[in-house]
C-alpha cells in the first residue's frame, strides 16, 4: 500500500492518492469528515480554521461506499483559496509580490528551504504548512477503518502541553474524559490549568508543544519483522510520526526512561494460559519488540515542538538586505497539540495497515479477515 499527497496550503484544494486497498472495504465518508472536523479543533487554533470546513470528496476507486481495488483519489477543499487566487495561481499572470516573505521564521522550513530550492519562502511554507495534515488524516481514516474490520483499534491523548501534565492513570473513566475534552486530556482540573497557560502564552505572543501519547489496541503478534532493516515497525512508526510537521521526538513503552534503569526493571515477563497462548505481564516494551509487534498494545509518545510563527517575533535576517530583522508573522496557531493527536492517530493507523497487508495477502477484504483470523486462531492455539 502506498499514498502520495499534493497541494498547498493556500492553493485550491489538497489531493491524495491510495493505491493497495483491498476490494470490498466499505468505506465511510462521514467518518473521514468527521476526523478532519476534530483536526480542525482545539482551544489554540487559529483564524484559518474559521474559514475551513474540511470535507473529503472520493473521486476515484471507490462505488456505493465499497473500495474496488484501483487507486482511491481524495480530495479537500481549500476555503481560503478564494482570498488567495491572485498570489497562488498556477497562471502566467500571478501576484509575485503582495504576499513575499523575505524574513524566514527560525524554527520552520522557511530558510532552509528557500536556499535549497532557489525559491522565494513563500514556495516553501505553502508546502511544508501543517495544511497537508488534513489530507494524511483523510488517508490515514481509510487505513483505520480498515483497522477497525479486523478489530484493531486506536486511541490517543495528550500527556501534557508545554509545562503542565495533567493527570494520567489510563483509566476507562479518564479515556471517557478524553473523548469530550477539548485538550483530548482525562482530567477535568488539569485542563483548567492547560487553559490558563494558553491565555498566558498568547498574551506574551507565545506558541506552545506538547506530549502525545497513541495506543494500538488488539494487534495480533508478528506484524514488522527483525530480518531486515527497513521491515522493523517501530522505525517505520517512528519515521511516519517524525514526519508530521512539528513532531521532533517519539518514544515506545517506557522509552528514554527505560535507559536509566536495571534490565530486570525494563523487560516485560512473559506468561502463558492455555487457550489463549503467550502475553506480557507488563508492557513496558510498548508492544514492539525486536521490530515486532508482541500482541500487547503498541503504546507510542511523540514530543510536539511549539509552532515556529511568534507574535512576538524572534531576530532572523532580511534576505534581501540582509539586515537583522524580527521574523515574519504569518497568521499561524498558538497551539496545534489537540489536533496534532489527530493527525497522529490516523499516520499510526496507516503504518499498521501498512504492517498487516504486509504479513497478510489481501486483495479483498473477505480474504484479508478470513487470513487475520486464522492468525489470531494459530496464535491462540500454540
Ligand atoms: C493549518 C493551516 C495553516 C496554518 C497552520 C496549519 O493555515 P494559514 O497558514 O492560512 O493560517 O494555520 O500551519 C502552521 C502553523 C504552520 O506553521 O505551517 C492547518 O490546516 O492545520
């Protein structure tokens, strides 16, 4: 299975290409608008996200909501396109001008990718903007619903944004809390303080991280493999979340703190009930062990930087004078966390969609159950 996706943040529209569905998956176009939705959210958004309605529009590979097997092609709708049609326009006749940036932003691709590609910055921030998120959640929803077919769930929350952690003890009553909180947190109080620290960051002119945590529940063992480098799913997992914008940590299980500890305290002993087969008695490796999935839960953390546009700018140089001038501001969120963990979501259910159409042949979903649960059998009976 692969995607490609295109577009630029302020172009007409967002495309995505899916090619190596199985045939016969239903898929749910409300499902998708609605995790585009709550990627639209969050207490730190912006002024874009007034503007924006994403939807997705199916144009290809699917008929009467069921996956034929040929590519799928998607589509979403930029709103703001329409403020932008002079500056953005693929036409000869284009608006070079009223919209240049000439002093990038330190933290963003802005000047890097200026030098690199020989372009003004203005090229580079259309495409390297978090914009593109939306159509990776639009991709990644498929991949989760195919997940979901074959009992495979996914779920997230957010440990902490910038200095304050909220309270976490995994409990059914805090997922619930999760579900309908704003910061996607499970403690009503710690929110208080999440919303406070907000008001004060955008009173300074301050952007804001965060930690966030997913969780794979129901895997079967044996998804990745150790033979090979590039077959490991913790390195897939961990390049496809350091690939979303912002993201520049990830930890499985215990991760960096597993490093400060005995090997006696670390490692998950092993128990097994008949008729059930193997499982861990803890699950500090976070369901990944020599690039396999053990069948507990993978259990993954990324570290989000703060967004690099600051009202209150930091120095950066003109490059056109090459003077020390204060960064550019581009209308930007003072915090993303909350809709980062969306797009998270939906990038992990990819790669572990990836992972089961790897180890299973699936040219129709028929097949793809059929094989998954003879595994899950196979598994069970040794
Ligand atoms: C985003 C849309 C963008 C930004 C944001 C994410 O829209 P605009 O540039 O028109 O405000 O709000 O991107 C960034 C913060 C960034 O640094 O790239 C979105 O749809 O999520």
């Amino acid at each position: 299975m692969r995607y490609l996706t295109a577009g630029e943040s302020h172009g007409p529209k967002l495309t995505g290409i899916v090619e190596g569905l199985p045939a016969g998956l239903t898929i749910s176009k409300p499902e998708i608008d609605q995790a585009l939705q709550e990627r639209q959210k969050g207490p730190g958004r912006g002024g874009r996200m007034k503007i924006e309605q994403d939807q997705v529009l199916i144009t290809a590979g699917v008929r009467g909501e069921l996956t034929t097997g040929a590519p799928v092609a998607l589509e979403v709708i930029n709103r703001d396109w329409a403020n932008w049609e002079k500056v953005m326009t693929p036409e000869k006749e284009v608006d070079w001008e009223s919209k240049k940036v000439i002093a990038p932003r330190p933290g963003h691709a802005d000047l890097t990718g200026s030098l690199k590609y020989h372009t003004e910055i203005r090229n580079v921030l259309e495409r390297a903007s978090a914009r593109e998120t939306a159509m990776r959640v639009a991709v990644g929803n498929i991949a989760r619903q195919l997940l979901k077919n074959l009992g495979i769930q996914i779920r997230g929350h957010v440990v902490a944004v910038g200095a304050v952690k909220p309270q976490w003890g995994n409990t059914d009553q805090e997922w619930e809390r999760v579900a309908v909180s704003e910061w996607k947190v499970g403690d009503q109080e710690g929110e208080k303080r999440l919303f406070e620290q907000l008001e004060e960051a955008k009173r300074s002119g301050e952007s804001l991280g965060g930690i966030l945590e997913i969780q794979v529940l129901n895997l079967p063992a044996g998804l990745g493999s150790y033979v090979q480098w590039d077959r490991k799913l913790d390195g897939k997992l961990a390049q496809a979340v350091l690939s979303v914008q912002a993201m520049k940590g990830v930890a499985f299980g215990l991760g960096f703190e597993a490093a400060q500890r005995f090997g006696s305290e670390v490692h998950d002993p092993i128990a097994y009930n008949a008729g059930e087969g193997y499982r861990r008695i803890s699950n500090n490796a976070g369901g990944i062990e020599g690039g396999m999935t053990n069948g507990e839960p993978v259990v993954l953390q990324a570290a989000m930087k703060p967004i690099p546009t600051l009202y209150h700018p930091l120095q950066t140089i003109n490059m056109e004078t090459k003077e020390e001038v204060k960064a550019s501001i581009e209308r930007s969120d003072v915090c993303a966390v909350p809709a980062a963990l969306v797009v998270l979501e939906n990038v992990v259910a990819w790669e572990i969609a990836q992972a089961v159409l790897e180890k299973f042949p699936g040219d129709t979903m028929q097949e793809l159950k059929r094989v998954v649960d003879d595994y899950r059998e196979y598994l069970k009976s040794q």
